[in-house]
C-alpha cells in the first residue's frame, strides 16, 4: 500500500513492524541513552522492496544486523523538517509475510528533541537529575530509528539500565530493581501503539495509589499534594468511560507528575499518563486534564489517525469524552460550560492563525510540514464540536450506541477521517430508523472537513456561567467596586471564565482596575496557574506594569505552552526587551518544542 502519512520518510508501505525492543542505558552524566533497539519487521511486497527504510533524526548509530547478516546501510542527506532516513539494503528482497529482525546499536546525541533531560536544580527537590521523553508528533525518531507515524503500530519490550527509578508506557515486568547503582527496570506492552506513544522517564520518583488501578508517580517532595488532588476522582472516571465506551484495555492507568517545565497538560502515554504539575492546584479544579488523557485510552491510543492531518480524530473524540465523563461526574450543566471555556480557546486559535488559515480546517495539508507548527486547540474543539453536531443530528441515546460500535471496529488499527465517515453512515444506514437515515443524508462532509475558521456555534447551557458574564458586565463600568465576596461562590473554574470574558473586552481595562481587580479577588498569589495566567494576560493588555515580576517568575517556572505562549505574546507587545531577555535567560528550562514556538512567537526564529 502507498504510504499515506507524509510526515515520514519510512517505506512502510513495504515493511510492517511488528515488535520493537528497545534496550537502553540511561546515562545522566552524558544526558544520553546508549544501547540499541530490535525491530521485527514483516515483508508486505514478494520480493520486491530491496530496502528497509526508516526515520531517524540526530542520532549517533554504531552498527546494523539483519537477521544475522551485516548489510549495506547508510544515514541518507536530511529531509527537512523529517530528519534522515536510515536505509538499510536487503539484496534479495524477503517474502510476503516472512519476518526479519534489524538490530540497530545507537546512541542519542545532544540535538535529541524527544528527550528533556534536567540537572538536579531543575528538579522539585533538587536532589537527583531527572529525564523525561515527549515523542508525540515526530519526535521518536530523536530517541530511535523506527517508523515514526501514527500509521503503524507495534507491540513493545522496554528494558532501562538506570541508577534511578523508571516509567515507561508499559507493563512493569518484575526485574532486578534492587541495591545502589545500575538497576534494570523491564516493561512490556502487549496492546499494539505507534512510535509516539514510545515513553521513559527516570528520576527520583515516589508512588502513592489513587485508586483500584491507579498510581500516581512523582518526586517525594510533591508526592501527598498529588495523591489528594488525583485520588477523589480517578475511580469515578475509569468507570464512567467504561460505561461510556467498554472495558478500559491497559490493565493499569497511572499518573506521573512531571517537573514543571513540561509542555502540555498531559501526554497520554499508555499505563503512564505524563501530566504537567500546574494540575496539582489544591482545589481539584484542573483534573479534567486526567479525564482527557484517559480518554486518549480508548481515543488515539486504541483507535487513531493515520497521519497528523487527521489529528481531530485522536483529539476531538477525546474533548468529546473528556466532558462526557465531566458531566457524569459534576452534573450535566458541566458538559456545556467546558464546551463554553474550550470555544474560547478555539476562538483564540482562530484569530491567530487568520480565519482562512490552512490549520484552521478539520484536516490539514501537512506536506512538507512540522505538525507542532499546525498544533493548536483547532483539533481538539473543532473536532469536539463536529462530533457534538453529529450526537444532536441523530440524537444521544443513538449516538451512545455508536460510540462502543466505532471504537471495537477500528481497535488495535488506525483510520483517517473518510475511514470514519464511512463507519458513521454505515452504522447509521443500517440502524433501522428511517428518520435518522434522512437526516445523516444532509451531512455537509466536505464543508466541516475542509472549511477553516470557526463552526457553527451551538446553544450553549449556561448555567454554569451566567454569574460569571454578570459579574464581569459590572466590570465594564469603571465605577464598579468590586468586594473580594464576588468571587467567594465560584468555583476556580467559574472564575476562569470570567477572567477570559474580561479578555474579551473590546477596550481593556485600565492598568489601575486591572491591578484593583487582581489585588481585590487575591488571584495572584493563587496556586491555581490557569487562574494567574488568565489574569496576567488581563494586566498585561491594561498594561499594568506592577505584575511584570509574576509574569517572569510564571514564565520562568512553567514549561506548559498553553501558558507561557499567550503571555510572551501579550509581554512582546508590551515590553519586547523584557520578553526576549527573559526567553534568553530561560530557554534551556524549556523541551526543545516550547523553546522553538515561543523562538517562532517573538520572531527569533
């Protein structure tokens, strides 16, 4: 079959991975892994592809074995932005459906983008150094040469040698973990997944349990906050999107807490969901980034795209689930205000990329593109809104019986968007309800796939916000006398919403009533991050120079890109020296993904 994701330089079209192994040294002093990875690979033409083709980037590779021969190979010129592709010659061909085994000795070299490594300051305790992997989108071929697309899928053997404690996006097989020094931690996973999904991280880790299945990891000092913020809700989850779906199909669902540089929310590594610790609030109010990532279980990890122009098939039937499993959990009114809170932040994305934007459409041209370049919040609401479109049209309770029926279809394997379309009408034209029938016949495919700017905006309930918008309407007026019992019945949810409606003001603030508003509602000196962000993009518009020390020291110690991306941009407009000195001074704190958005965002790059 023709490859059909063009963010890969692999001729995987001719050659089927079938297992990886990866055995790798984690060697702190370095800040490499050393060792060397076993691919299994299986020949899907007769004889006829002469070479196995594979996607690398920056990496330090010693020798190649084919089963037990020493073939040709070579690193080949780069591809930019792909990497090198590693092409290793097969003289003979193989035949259809035989099985070879490439052993690859490697070591990663200081240009890797897949891996975060962390001198002991770095760190919560500052003890240990720490490393951490984020592979998702391209990013696995830094760590080793595989087929780095979402279009393939493997089974995995992971053995780490490190000094430290090891996670990794499998199954801990009981291993020699004992004494000081070198220790080997072994981790199977038997559930198929793509390269992205490759995970490690080594630190001084602690683990308190959360609930019947889950875990949560992360350094001693942070470890209790972490089990108090995660263990109320992680049950109630699980069975819910069990519920919602079937049978969760990783055996455990576990948490690591990563240090706070780290660039997202969460990344959805199977066993081991990484999240970024801007969750841990003392309020319990930003676990629904849990409730997303273990979505991803059954959305993007069992079932996903095919490449990253059909992203909105991992992302918006996560969004979709996430706030299903919200309003079971909160009460329904929950489902429309976390659909409220995320148009915004469609809303945003939109503005900035322009309304006729290539990478505000459903699916995306991505040749010759970096995928973090088109990453936004377009694939997780406008893909959420497509499905929620799709719920209404033919109405829940039927909708509910598809959600299982699409997810068993495709599980273990992976699709683009005209793959589900053809599910969705197949199922529906089969279902035996002629009204229904009529209805999906109007679907506009083309125009919600192709069509870039903004969907249709839904009526929304707003229950959850309607004190919120009052609240901020009273802030139009520039006599209004705010009291600290404003805010003293919202959640920090409720107040989020009202910050980013004080955003939205068509004349900011003044710097006087922004700083009144940030003093009076003590918002500052929140541990809530979503809360201080969204109020220093408020001062910054004011230009309310006296909070510039708190929006550094944020700046300087999150890596989260949801946060620091808007505010270096506000802060560009406001005091460009300042924002590019204090990018200067931070940007080793950042993974290399943060660091060359915020480099493109103040015009470095």
């Amino acid at each position: 079959m023709a490859p059909r994701d063009p963010n890969t330089l692999a001729n995987y079209g001719d050659w089927g991975m079938k297992h990886t192994t990866v055995n790798f040294k984690v060697n702190f002093e370095k800040q490499r892994l050393e060792g060397s990875v076993l691919l299994e690979l299986e020949s899907l033409t007769d004889k006829t592809s002469r070479e196995i083709i594979l996607d690398t980037n920056h990496l330090s590779i010693s020798s190649v074995k084919l089963d037990t021969t020493e073939p040709e190979w070579a690193v080949k010129d780069r591809v930019e932005p792909y990497g090198a592709p590693l092409s290793v010659s097969v003289p003979n061909g193989v035949s259809r459906g035989d099985v070879v085994k490439l052993d690859i000795a490697l070591e990663t070299t200081e240009r890797c983008v897949g891996l975060q490594w962390m001198t002991p300051a770095q760190t919560g305790n500052k003890k240990h150094p720490y490393v951490y992997s984020q592979c998702q989108a391209i990013l696995a071929r830094s760590i080793f040469p595989c087929q780095d697309t979402p279009d393939v899928k493997s089974t995995f053997t992971f053995n780490f040698t490190s000094p430290l404690p090891v996670v990794a996006s499998g199954v801990p097989v009981p291993s020699d973990s004992q004494g000081d020094g070198d220790k080997l931690f072994r981790f199977e996973q038997k559930v198929p997944i793509p390269s992205y999904l490759f995970a490690l991280a080594s630190g001084d880790l602690a683990t308190a349990r959360i609930g019947k299945r889950s875990v949560v990891a992360t350094g001693p000092e942070a470890l209790e906050a972490a089990k108090w913020e995660l263990e109320s809700d992680m049950d109630k989850f699980l069975e819910v999107a069990e519920k919602l779906v079937f049978d969760y199909q990783w055996g455990e669902y576990n948490v690591l807490v990563l240090p706070p540089s780290f660039a997202y929310g969460g990344m959805e590594n199977p066993i081991f969901t990484f999240a970024t610790p801007t969750i841990i609030s003392g309020d319990r109010q930003n676990v629904d980034v849990i409730a997303h990532e273990l979505s991803h279980s059954w959305s993007g990890n069992l079932v996903g795209c095919a490449s990253w122009e059909h992203f909105w098939l991992n992302e918006g039937w996560t969004t979709y689930l996430e706030r299903r499993i919200g309003a079971a959990v909160h009460g329904e009114p929950q489902f429309d205000f976390s659909a409220i809170i995320g148009w915004k932040a469609l809303e945003d994305s939109v503005t900035l990329f322009g309304a006729d934007h290539e990478f505000t459409k459903l699916i995306i041209n991505h040749k010759g593109v970096d995928p973090e370049d088109a990453f936004s919040s377009i694939p997780y609401e406008k893909g959420f809104h497509f499905l929620y479109y799709l719920e209404r049209l033919v109405g829940r309770e039927h909708f509910d019986k598809f959600i299982p029926h699409y997810f068993k279809t495709w599980a273990n394997k992976s699709l683009d968007s005209f793959e589900f379309k053809k599910t969705f009408l197949d199922f529906f034209e089969g279902y035996g309800n002629a009204e229904i029938k009529e209805k999906i016949a109007q679907i506009p495919w083309d125009d919600r796939f192709y069509k870039p700017g903004l969907p249709p905006k839904p009526d929304f309930n707003t229950a959850y916000v309607d004190s919120c918008l009052a609240l901020a309407e009273k802030w139009k007026s520039d006599d209004y006398q705010p009291s600290a019992k404003d805010i003293e019945s919202f959640t920090a949810n409720q107040t989020l919403v009202f910050l980013q409606t004080v955003q939205q003001f068509p004349k900011p603030l003044s710097a006087e009533r922004s700083h009144l508003l940030g003093s009076t509602y003590n918002i500052s000196s929140s541990k809530n991050v979503e809360l201080k962000s969204a109020y220093y993009v408020i001062g910054l518009k004011a230009g309310d120079r006296s909070e510039l020390s708190g929006v550094v020291d944020l700046l300087s110690s999150v890596g989260r890109m949801k946060f620091v991306r808007p505010l270096y941009r506000k802060l560009n407009e406001l005091d460009r020296d300042l924002a590019v000195k204090t990018f200067t001074e931070h940007k080793d704190f950042y993974p290399s993904t943060t660091k060359g958005q915020l480099a493109k965002d103040l015009g470095l790059k």
